[in-house]
C-alpha cells in the first residue's frame, strides 16, 4: 500500500524552476517555457468542436502495397516532437507523465515513432482526428442475415458446441414448429452448411531426400505442415478495435517519478525492443517514423488423447511484442494458432539412431522458416497497415521472443541437452559465470570445429542451422524467453526442491520412517483451510500426472507442511526461492524489485547447499534451476515475465487443441480442428465488428433479452460456487478495492439480532452494533443490551474486487474473490473464511492491517440508512515482524480477559480483500481425520500466507 507522491512544490520539478502556471480551472501544472504550456493545454485541456456523427465500421481487409514517403518523415517527425503532451525531461526524447496516485514517466523512442499516416501513405499533422472508415449499414450482419442469425450461429458453433448433425436435427424441428404454428419453413438456417463459412488453411510438405540405399520407414514419408498467413494473422490483430487501447506504438522506458528508478512491464518497456529500433532506424533510414511490430512465437506439444491411443499435436502460437501483457493472459485476440507442425514417428528401431534425430530437426526449423517467409520483406522496409484506432501506419516486423521450455530451447538453439541455451557455461559446471552465447560466436566455432568437439566441448549441434538464420536481425539465442512455468514452478520447485525434500527425508530417517513423516506431511496440507482459488489436496499428493495447476497449488501450502520435519536451511530454502518466484511473477518490476531478485537468488544457493552437505545432490548443474540466474538480464531485455510465459500458450492448447480435438470424429482428426479453429476465429471477428459498430449493445434487442437471462442464470447458481472458481478474472477499469455483499440473503437463517445472537451463541451480539459503550462486551449484562428490534439479512459469502494485474485477471488487471461463511459448506461442516482488515491506513503492509475470521455477514436499516456489517473474530499479531524462517506473519485468536472470543461488528468497507491462514504445524505430527473446517479451534497459531496468490504476496509483509 505505498503510496509515491508529487514534490510538494510544484513549481521545481527534478530541480528545474517552472515559471509558466497552467490556467485552467483546478489544474496545478507549471512549465518551464510557453512551448510547454501550449501543449499541455492542447493534450489536458481541449477545445473540441461541435462532433458530425459518422458511422462506425470496421477497417478494409485489403492492404494495398504503398511506398513510404521518405521525403515527408522529417516533416512528420518534427510535428509529432512539437505536439509532446508534457515538458520532457530529457531534450533528446518525446516524454510523457500519467498515472494517479503512482506517478511514472516515459521516454519514447526518438525514430520509430508510429506516426500515424493517411490511407494514401502520407504522414498526417499532428492532431489529425481519427479517420472514419468506409460506412456499413447499421443493419448490415454480413454475412449473416440479421442479429438473432449471428447470435444462433455463435450459440450453437461457440458456446454449446453441437455436432453437426444435431444442428441439422434442431434446424429440422424448428421448422416442423412453424408448419405446425401455421407460418413457412424458414428457419434462419437450413443446415449446418448454411451456419458454417469455411476459410482454407495452407499447408506444404516435407520429405526426407538423401540416401534411400536402406530407407528406413520414415524416410519414405511425407510430413505434412498446416498453417495460416503469419502476415494476415498479424495484420488482423493490428487493425483489432478491442486491442487498440491496450497497444504500444514504439518502444519506451519507464520510470518512476518520485524515486527516478527504471520500470519494467509490458514488453514495449523493455531494452531489447529499444535496441532494435535503434539498429531498424540506423540500418533501413526509410523505416523512421514507422511502428516496430516484434514477433512473438510459442510451441509445445499437447497430447489429446492417452486413453483412446496417443494423439499427440504441434501447435504454434503467434503474438506481437505491442499488445500488453493483460491482453495476451485473457486471449483476447493477442494469441492466435498459426500453424500445426510436423511431428516424426518411426519404429523402435529407427527411433534412437542419429540420421532420424538430424531429420527431425531439421524438419522444425525449415518448417519454421516456411511458415515466416512472408513476413521477411517487410523486415526491412515499412508495410502499410490499418490499427484499431483506425488510423494508418506504417509498420516494420522483426522475430521477438520464442516462449519454449527446456526441451524446445534446445532443439530452437540447436544445443545439446543439459547445456544451458542462453549461456557458455559448462554442462558439469552449470553455476559458473559465462559468457552469453552468440550466433557470431557459434558460426565461428563452427567453421573452426569439428561436429564431435562441437558436441562436447560447446554442447552445439554443428549440423543444423537455426531458422532465424534466415531472418534479418535475429539470434536465435537472444531470442529465448524467460519460462516461469517450466523452468521455476514444474522444474526448480517440483522436480527438483520437493523431490530432494523426500529424498532427505529417506536418507534422514530410512524409508519406513520417512514414509510416516511424508504422510504427516499430507494430513497437514489436507488440514489447511479453503481458499479462493486454491486447490485443496484431501488424499495427499501421491498421483502420477502432475500439472502445472497441481503444482502452483502445492507451492502455496508446502513451506509450512515441511516446517518441523526438515532443518531450518531447508525451510529457508523454500522461503528464498517463494520469494524470488512471487517477485518475478509481478506486473511491474523495478530496479529495487530487481535488487530484492538477486537477493532472493543469493539466499536461495546459499541455504540450497544443506542438500549437498547432507548427500542429497552431489551437483546443482541443473538447467532449469541454472536458468534463474539469466532472469535478472532478461527482464531488463524483455519486460515483466508473466507476458511471455509458456502458462499463455498451455491454456490456449485448451481452445485451440484439445476442446475443438473433442468436437471431432478422432477419425483424420487434424482437418477437422483446422477447421473448427477457423469457424471460430471468424465467429470472434464477426462479433468484434459488430460490437465496434455499436450492434451488440446490452441494451439492443436480442443482447438485451440473453444479458438478463445470463443474469438470471449467475443469480440461480450464485451459491453453488467451487473452490477453483472462488477467484476470477472481471473485465473493466481500474479500482483499487470494491467489496458487495451477495445479491440473495439467506432464506432459512436469523431475521433479527436475537435469533442471530442464539444461532451464532453469542448473547453479546446486540451491544456489538453500539461500539460507544467503553466496556467490553463480554462485561455488559445481557439485561442492559441494547436491544435492536429491525430486520436483518443474512448473507452467505460478499465479493472483493481489487486490482490484482500480477494474477489472472481482466484486461483492466481487476481480479474478484468471494469470501464465504457457511453453516455446513457442502455438509461438510461450518466455513469461516478470513479476511484482510483495514485498521490504520497510514501504515504499509500488516502494520496496517489485521486479520479477522468472519463468522457472519449481514446488514439492517436504521434511520433509512442501509449498514452492510461483518461479525468479526479477531487474530493478534505475534510479534512486529514476520517470522524470519518462513517470511510470514504468525497470528493467534484473541481473546477477551475472561476467555471468551474477542468478536466486533465491522462495515463491509473495511474490508480488503481474503486472507488465507495455515496453521503453525511445529514438530509433533497431528492427528488423522483433521478437517479444514476445526482448524482455527484445534491449533494455537497461524501463518498468514503470503504466498496464497500474488496480491497477498505483494501487501502481507
């Protein structure tokens, strides 16, 4: 909760005096010259004209080839420094200051500068009002025949999925019942044809072509490629309306005002984009002006199938570096399936022998550079797009960063595995400092070595050229992103940490004891309480197939399970490695947050030596936790790394592979999921066209009657909310934190104070609504209670919407969790959740806040005032800073001087948002059968978890 603020003299700005004042009306601006001032009014403080209405479509498809008019950039150029919305700081850059509360500024890029331009290709003046694009007819659904058509078709194909021939069967007896109801059989579809609008995928093979003397049975087949234009791929998002507000135009540098420190976010902030404009705007000087569109690529094999056959797929993913990182975690257009590669399979006997690994390979990277080809023209002269905001630019591509994980580093790189592919580091001695790689480095080595000491002494594939070699400006080894969810939560922390933890235990206390402990393990893991968005793991964590989900669940509880049975060095271990994996997790990372990384990483080899003095490792040359070690460099070079995480690409296996593998026949499955990708993709564009056209108003016609059904429908279904679901993602601007009680209060609960009090046991509660009185209210008679006659309701759970960009969130980063009080939660017994509670907000983190269990919500009328109240049970911190082992809070149950809970009623608007406690376990193993729901009566003390989700990380310290 810090807060940064404004110079208290507004006149001196970074010790600079101003001397022009802003005269509008509330505004306290200064300026240091009248240049400044003017454009401060024309970007703060407009005079618009009376608006002529036009109408609203959506921009042309076609993209006709222009040439750049070199000759007008300079012009352009000079226009677009004159307009700057604030003073720069720095003469040589365009800069700007935004933000309320948290003040940053930025330097853009001084050549390419995404000046908008004409559809004629000629740079506009500075100011030019956005130019309208072709009219539609407000009627026009083209290509279907009228809103209730496209909303039908979107229903059927998107959201309920129906088979074709179900399709037809509905369309059928639609129109059975108007020949029935006396009208015509013409239902707006006649069958699945006529729903469908087909769009071909492209796609090209691949043979192996050299010795056939004794072909192998992969050698004599075909390999088939599908993939979609790259460049209309890329085009569409650039000229998509929902991605235009959320859409850097050049590279920038970030900076905080108060404390002058770098930030990095999007991936428009970071060096490398910066780099490579610098080197676009030396190399090619007719690109200047333009916009530098960086490429984002993403593969990973899924398998569909395992218990009908194994049906493995390839597919790739594209994105550009623009689109911010919110905008790529919700999918909203930002991430696009463009092709399904290639995947060789041989028999046994083929299978590990060199000429077919080679093969393979090969087929990869030219595969790749097939796919690519289109875009290299115009990575080297501007090509001519429409963007969302409708104006033109012109734009110049170049291949950004490859999200991959280990596996796929190494075949991107062309390494041999257990060599780390960003670095020269030796595969036994993988925690020295070296030199990064290079494709220069490499194709020296190459024209020097031979395969074999290449192989050995560099871990490099000698035979095999990267595709970026095809590409101009592109090293494929600086090309390689950061990977949270391979290389920290599945690698580092599941494959290694945990599994060493057993291990330790083995070697401790023999395998018949280290199995008890392992055991004791789980039952406190089962005993932790429900929290939103948590998994719980009520028969422990033994099972075979582990997920990413499985393991980011695991990682939130297990630093307190392990806490007793492992020395103290472990458990700082796991404390310094949360730490440095929560920190990189955060939207924003600035040069402090970059200091408290390295720090983390330092603490964590430090006590990860306890594994090797105890025999547990003999090495740490291990690639995925090595990896850690390049996080520091490569947020600088590519922003925060929750916008370039391989977790993107997984989901969108989801709708892209498995659930369209679902809707097919399994028979030549492949077509199929071409097409219903494609179908859509289209669905998903028409709607964006007409949303943008203002035709899907949720106040127009058929929106109107299915938003009030979907209503209806979460009204209905309000209560029976799961866990997972309990935190989800909510579209819609920024608010720091926003909390409402349920929609429906409780039918068969308390109408009033004293059935509550007997419900809840606690006579007191009518004098809790009168905090004036000085005693406690364990000390006031029940006869002098006062005593409140009205209505109550009785509510279940209440809802806190908070801005929360580092979880999954809606574009605007707000995030929702409900906070739940029940009686019998799913006849298992009472649910008590607790919550964050605000008690002096003039303090950071929990010196600002206490925990409380909340036993009940409700709210009653008083003087026609509505209160919406919370009955709260009190923690006491324990101690005045958290607990140094673990990094967090411990808090105990407080209680009253003659024993009883210390309870008050609190507003609603106290509260902050879910907080999540783990029991403080000690040493002694607890008792089987323990259910979450008696943890807060059996145990004495909790951690408050920070590492429950990243926005109780970023304020529970």
């Amino acid at each position: 909760m810090a807060m940064n603020h404004r110079t208290s003299d507004p006149t001196v700005h970074r010790g600079i005096r101003l001397r022009y004042p802003c005269s509008a009306l509330g505004c306290n601006r200064w300026f240091k010259n009248q240049s400044g001032l003017t454009q401060h009014h024309h970007a703060k403080h407009p005079f618009f004209p009376p608006p002529t209405p036009t109408p609203q479509v959506t921009p042309p498809t076609c993209h006709a080839r222009l040439e750049p008019a070199a000759d007008h950039w300079g012009d352009a150029l000079n226009e677009t420094d004159s307009c700057t919305q604030t003073p720069s700081t720095n003469d040589e850059f365009d800069s700007e200051f935004f933000g309320s509360g948290n003040p940053v500024f930025r330097n853009y890029h001084p050549i390419l500068m995404g000046i908008p331009c004409g559809i004629n290709a000629q740079p506009l003046p500075c100011g030019t009002p956005l130019q309208p694009p072709e009219p539609k007819s407000a009627d026009d659904w083209f290509p279907y025949s009228s809103q209730l058509g496209f909303e039908l078709a979107d229903f059927l194909y998107t959201r309920n999925q129906m088979p074709a021939d179900h399709i037809d069967m509905l369309l059928d007896l639609w129109a059975a019942s108007l020949v029935e109801a006396g009208g015509q059989p013409q239902p707006l579809f006649t069958c699945h044809k006529d729903l469908y609008s087909d769009v071909k995928w492209q796609n090209f093979s691949i043979k192996y072509s050299q010795n056939l003397d004794e072909p192998a049975p992969w050698m004599r087949a075909q390999f088939d490629v599908w993939f979609r234009c790259p460049l209309e791929t890329i085009r569409n998002m650039l000229s998509n309306p929902d991605l235009a507000a959320q859409m850097d135009y050049r590279p920038y540098r970030e900076y905080d005002l108060k404390s002058g420190k770098h930030r990095f976010q999007d991936f428009m902030s970071g060096d490398w984009a910066w780099d490579q404009a610098d080197i676009i705007a030396n190399d090619h000087p007719e690109c200047k002006g333009s916009t530098f569109v960086p490429i984002i690529l993403g593969s990973d094999k899924t398998t569909v199938s395992v218990a009908t056959g194994q049906h493995d797929y390839y597919p790739l993913y594209l994105s550009i570096g623009n689109i911010h990182n919110n905008m790529r975690h919700a999918h909203r257009h930002g991430v696009s399936l463009i092709a399904f590669l290639a995947i060789p399979k041989t028999t046994w006997e083929f299978a590990h022998m060199a000429p077919f690994h080679k093969f393979c390979r090969q087929l990869f990277h030219v595969s790749l550079s097939r796919i690519l080809s289109i875009l290299k023209l115009y990575m080297t002269r501007p090509d001519h797009v429409r963007f969302g905001d409708h104006h033109y630019r012109w734009v110049v591509y170049g291949l950004g960063p490859y999200i991959a994980d280990y596996e796929e580093q190494a075949l991107l790189a062309c390494i041999v595995q257990n060599w780390c592919a960003r670095c020269l580091a030796m595969r036994g001695n993988l925690d020295r400092d070296a030199l990064n790689r290079s494709q220069k480095h490499a194709d020296a080595l190459i024209a020097e070595f031979d395969l074999l000491d290449l192989w050995d002494e560099y871990g490099i594939v000698g035979d095999i050229i990267p595709f970026t070699n095809d590409f101009p400006r592109a090293d494929i080894y600086s090309l390689l992103s950061l990977d949270i969810l391979h290389q920290i939560i599945k690698g580092a922390f599941k494959d290694h940490l945990v599994e060493w933890v057993e291990k330790y235990l083995i070697l401790k206390h023999g395998k018949k004891q280290a199995e008890k402990i392992l055991d004791d393990i789980d039952r406190r893991i089962a005993a932790v309480t429900p929290f939103p968005g948590l998994r719980r793991f009520p028969e422990g964590r033994h099972f075979k197939q582990w997920t990413g989900d499985d393991s980011k669940a695991l990682m939130k509880v297990y630093l307190p399970a392990i806490e007793g049975h492992v020395p103290q060095a472990v458990v700082r271990t796991f404390h310094a490695f949360l730490k440095f994996c929560y920190l990189v997790h955060k939207s924003v990372i600035t040069e402090s947050d970059l200091d408290s990384i390295n720090d983390s990483l330092d603490r964590f080899h430090h006590y990860c030596e306890v594994f090797k003095t105890t025999g547990v490792v003999l090495t740490f040359s291990l690639p995925r936790q090595h990896s850690l070690k390049h996080y520091h460099d490569l947020i600088k070079l590519f922003g925060a790394p929750n916008g370039l995480c391989s977790s993107t690409t997984e989901s969108k296996h989801i709708k892209a592979v498995k659930k369209p593998y679902r809707r097919t026949s399994h028979f030549k499955a492949l077509g199929q999921m071409l097409i219903i990708n494609q179908r859509l993709d289209k669905l998903a564009s028409a709607r964006t066209d007409f949303s943008a056209r203002g035709m899907l108003s949720s106040t127009a016609g058929v929106s109107a009657l299915l938003n009030a059904l979907e209503e209806h429908v979460a009204e209905k279904s309000a209560s029976h909310i799961d866990d997972p679901g309990d935190s989800k993602e909510v579209a819609g601007p920024r608010v720091e934190v926003h909390v409402l009680l349920a929609r429906t209060p409780q039918r068969k609960q308390a109408k009033n104070i004293p059935a509550l009090a007997h419900e809840l046991s606690i006579p007191s509660l009518a004098h809790l609504l009168h905090p004036n009185d000085p005693r406690h209210p364990s000390e006031v008679p029940l006869l002098e209670c006062p005593f409140y006659e009205g209505k109550i309701l009785i509510f279940s759970s209440t809802s806190s919407m908070f801005y929360a960009p580092s979880d999954l969130c809606g574009t605007g980063g707000m995030c929702r969790e409900y906070i739940h009080v029940a009686l019998n939660w799913r006849n298992e017994g009472p649910r008590n959740d607790c919550a964050f509670i605000i008690t002096d907000p003039d303090q950071d983190g929990m010196r600002g806040m206490d925990i409380a269990c909340i036993h009940c919500f409700f709210s009653f009328t008083f003087q026609q005032t509505v209160y919406h109240c919370a009955l709260v049970w009190w923690f006491d911190q324990h101690g005045d800073c958290a607990d140094e082992d673990t990094g967090m809070w411990v808090v105990k149950p407080s209680f009253t001087a003659n024993h009883q809970h210390n309870l008050a009623v609190i507003h609603i608007d106290t509260i902050f948002w879910a907080a999540h406690l783990i029991p403080v376990y000690g040493t002694s193993d607890i008792p089987r059968g323990i259910h979450p729901n008696v943890s807060y009566d059996i145990f004495r003390s909790f951690y408050v978890n920070r590492f429950a989700d990243h926005h109780a990380f970023e304020i529970a310290f």
